[in-house]
C-alpha cells in the first residue's frame, strides 16, 4: 500500500477517527526527531526537572553561590 492511498483512506475517516490518527502521528514525530535522536515531552522533562530540584534543595543552592 502506497503513502498516497493511505492519506486517501485516512481522508475518508470521521473527523474524530482523523483526530486520532494525528494525535497517534504527533506523538511518534515527537519522539524520534529527523536527526534519529529520541526526545520525550515537554511536560514531562519539565516534571522531572521539578522533581530533582524539590529533592535535592541544599545541592542547588550550594551550586548557585
């Protein structure tokens, strides 16, 4: 099966079917990026990186003086 027929059979689906089938692309383009390095989510590194400041309060403030 071809891109071009595939793109065809998703222009047929409902629109929340076509909702799905971006969100599904959305999340594997983010995750491999073109130069093959895996990212994950904003959000998510934003939460670790949260997480790590909360546990280790005293390293950071001795690192920032």
């Amino acid at each position: 099966m071809s891109a071009a027929e595939i793109i065809e059979m998703i222009e047929k689906l409902p629109a929340a079917e076509q909702e799905q089938v971006r969100v599904y692309l959305e999340k594997k383009t983010a995750s491999v990026a073109a130069d093959g390095v895996r990212r994950m989510e904003f959000n998510k590194a934003v939460a670790i990186g949260e997480g790590v400041f909360d546990r280790h309060p005293e390293l950071f403030r001795r690192l920032a003086q």
